[in-house]
C-alpha cells in the first residue's frame, strides 16, 4: 500500500498552491473589505483576468477534454487542486470550466453554450431544486408542455447557483407526468435567459446567494433539449454527482488553512502566563482536528481514485462528502473557540469560513441524504462492509 502521491501529483499541486499564494491570497484583504460593505468580493471581470493568468501555466479546464482545450485531469489530481483552492476564502475558481452534463450537446448545442461557458464567454446555472422538491429532487413540477416545435415551460426553481447571473439555465423539468420524475419523465431543457424566465436573488447566510428562476410559459425550442427526451432525471444526478467529491476536497483545504490558524495563534496568545496552547483543553481541540482532516482527506482521495478506476463512486463519494463536510465545521467550530473573542469577530475570516461550510452539509445533497445512499447500498446488499478491498 502506497499512501504517497505521484511526481506528477506534487507538481501540480505545488504549481497551484503558489499560484494561489501569489497572486490570489494577496487579495483577501481587499475581498473581506468589500464583502463587509456588501459588495461581491471579486467582480466577473476580476475573477476571469486571475483565470487568463492562471491559463498562462496551463491550469484552464480542469476536467475540461483536451479537444476543448482543457487538461482533462485525472479526479485524483482535480480533488488535489480543489484542496488548494480551499486555503483562501477569495471567490477564485480555475477558468475553462462548463457543467460536466453540457458535454452531451449536440454539436449545434456546443457551439451555442458549451464552448461559450468554456471560454468564459456565457455563465450557465443548473436547475433542478424547487420549492417543493429538494432531496426528493424526483417530486419535481416544473412543466414542459409540447407545442408544435417548441415545448412550453411553467414553474418556479429555486436556490439555483449563479442564477442571477446566468445567461442560460439547464433546467430539468417533467415532460411525462405519468411516468415519474425518476422513470423518464423528465427533460432537461437548454434556455436562455432571453427566452423569458427570470430570477429573484436570495439573501443567505453566506457570501453571494442563490436564486429563483421564475418560467411563466417560457416557449423553448425542442431543439434545446439537451440528451434525449426523459433523461433528464439521470442528467440531474449525474450532475449532483460530480460536487460529491469536490465539496470535501475544498472542505479539507479550508480545514488545513484555518487549523494552521489555530496552531499559530495557541502558540502566541497567552492567559495566566502561559500561552493557551500548554492547555490540555486546546491541544485536544488541535489534536481533534488533524484527525478528522487526516480520515476525511483519505476517505475523499478514495471516493476520486474511485471515479479515476472506472468504479461506481457514489458509496465512497456519499461517504467522502457526509464526512469531509462535516469535519469541516467541526474544524472551523473549534479553530473559532480557539481564537475567543477575536474568532467571533470580523476583523478575522474565521466567522466568514463558519457562515461559509455551514452550506457544505446542505447544498448537493444533504447529510441525511448521504446516510440514506450509505445505509441503503448496505441494507440491500449492494455494497458489503470494506468490500472495496475484496
Ligand atoms: C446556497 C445553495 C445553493 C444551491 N445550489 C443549487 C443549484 O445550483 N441547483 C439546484 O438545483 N439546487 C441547488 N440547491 C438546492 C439544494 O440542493 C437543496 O437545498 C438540498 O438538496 C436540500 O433540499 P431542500 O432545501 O428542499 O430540503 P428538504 O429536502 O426539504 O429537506 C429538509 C430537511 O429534511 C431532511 N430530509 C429530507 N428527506 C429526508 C429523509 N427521507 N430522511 C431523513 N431526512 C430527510 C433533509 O436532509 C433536510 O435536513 C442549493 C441550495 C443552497 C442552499
């Protein structure tokens, strides 16, 4: 057994973690300044002049096919990089991205969104949650009615990332009501914001919100459908899919920023003339943490390895995911104690990362939902305890 990484593995993530150190860590003051007056913490323009930089050292299009200009990186190595992306609070993402599900346009559909969203040219946003339908994301109403070439589409979808900024949604939506959400009856629709919906910007408790998209017979051209007619359920999923392993691996780099945080300030700050840190009280809360970080970073490297194998992922990913989103807000939780006071203020970042991973056991599938695929893939028989190793 080898728990080492590759050559290639610590070039590319030293490449990254000076990259980020360099030229977008410096920006954190700035980005706390601003989000204190409530303003977004980087603009559009901002964020895409740090992307082209980034694409001067090759780093564009992550999981992008290299017929798209991409690097196609192993999940290993993209779960690795998503770490390093974890160490700032800067709302930075590597360019040269599009949803994972877009790459099964047709070839008039890439050129119209994919490559678009690639080059930075076009933001999508992915639509599947509704008011009544979240984790029972197969209970879903929006409608999509057949009118001659065009479909028709009414409801209302929520919580929709970047959906106050997008120029186009993916929306999935019912095309056969008799049939099930689940059973091929559902669609997924390519829309752009000119065809009609709009959005309502929800405030949350982090930075940035979600929105509404709002389709009050929206006339969408058939061919926007995007795959086939009634997959639409199983683009959703596999969609979901892909933030299963991302979220924690961004979880850990955050873990391992502010647990530093910690470690630097136990070791200074003094009470009754020692400093906090000979405490047992605060080395077990020091200790707590690197354990919980070490088995989540191990769990998440596994749930990618998995995905790099060619194996069904969602056991190790469900896992990965439960854990390293939960660990994450014990680390930030305790990182706070640590700092008293100070932690509770905004002159630190800590109470903004503390807002921030409280969305990472909610959003793309909940804790509850985790246990439920974990124990359900047991109870049935799917999946055998440490059978991954058989
Ligand atoms: C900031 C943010 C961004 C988001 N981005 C997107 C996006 O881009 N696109 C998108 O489509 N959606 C998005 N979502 C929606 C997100 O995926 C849902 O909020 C999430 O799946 C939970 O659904 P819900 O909020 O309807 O909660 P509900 O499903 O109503 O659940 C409420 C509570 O009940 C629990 N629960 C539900 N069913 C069960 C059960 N059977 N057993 C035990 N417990 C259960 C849940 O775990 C939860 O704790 C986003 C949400 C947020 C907050």
């Amino acid at each position: 057994m080898d728990f080492s990484l590759t050559d290639e593995e610590r070039a590319v993530r030293d490449t990254v973690r000076s990259f980020i150190r360099r030229e977008v860590m410096p920006l954190e003051a700035e980005v706390l300044r601003r989000e204190r007056a409530h303003q977004p913490g980087l603009d559009h323009s901002e964020v895409r002049e740090l992307q082209l930089k980034a694409r001067k050292f090759g780093f564009w299009g992550l999981a992008t096919p290299e017929e798209y200009g991409g690097m196609n990186l192993p999940a290993v190595l993209q779960s690795l990089i998503w770490t390093e992306l974890g160490h700032t609070f800067v709302p930075f993402r590597f360019g040269g991205e599009a949803d994972n599900i877009l790459f099964h346009a047709t070839e008039e559909q890439k050129q119209e969104f994919l490559i678009p969203t690639i080059e930075g040219e076009r933001r999508s946003c992915f639509a599947i949650t509704e008011p009544g339908a979240g984790s029972d994301a197969a209970n879903i109403r929006l409608s999509a009615r057949r009118d001659g070439d065009d479909w028709i589409l009414d409801g209302e979808k929520t919580f929709i990332t970047g959906g106050h900024d997008a120029d186009f949604a993916i929306v999935v939506a019912v095309t056969d009501r008799e049939k099930g959400a689940r059973n091929g009856g559902a669609t997924a629709f390519l829309v752009d914001r000119s065809m009609g919906w709009r959005s309502e910007f929800i405030q949350t408790m982090g930075e940035g919100g979600p929105a509404s998209l709002i389709f009050d017979g929206v006339r969408v051209p058939h061919r926007n459908i995007l795959g086939e007619i009634g997959q639409g359920f199983t683009l959703g999923m596999e969609w979901i899919g892909k933030g299963r392993y991302t979220i924690p691996s961004h979880a850990i780099g955050i873990a391992e920023r502010v647990l530093q945080m910690a470690i630097d300030y136990a070791n200074t700050r003094e009470t009754f003339g020692a400093k906090i840190g000979t405490n047992q009280a605060i080395q077990w809360m020091i200790a707590d943490s690197e354990t919980e970080l070490e088995a989540a970073r191990w769990l998440v490297l596994r749930s990618a390895w998995t995905v790099d194998q060619g194996l069904d992922p969602r056991h190790a990913s469900s896992m990965g995911k439960l854990y390293g989103a939960g660990m994450v807000n014990r680390v930030v939780d305790r990182v706070l104690q640590i700092h008293g006071g100070m932690g509770y203020t905004r002159e630190l970042p800590i109470e903004r990362w503390y807002r921030q991973v409280r969305l990472y056991r909610i959003f793309e599938g909940t804790d509850e939902m985790q246990r439920l695929i974990i124990s359900r893939d047991l109870l049935r028989g799917y999946t055998k305890i440490g059978g991954h190793l058989a």
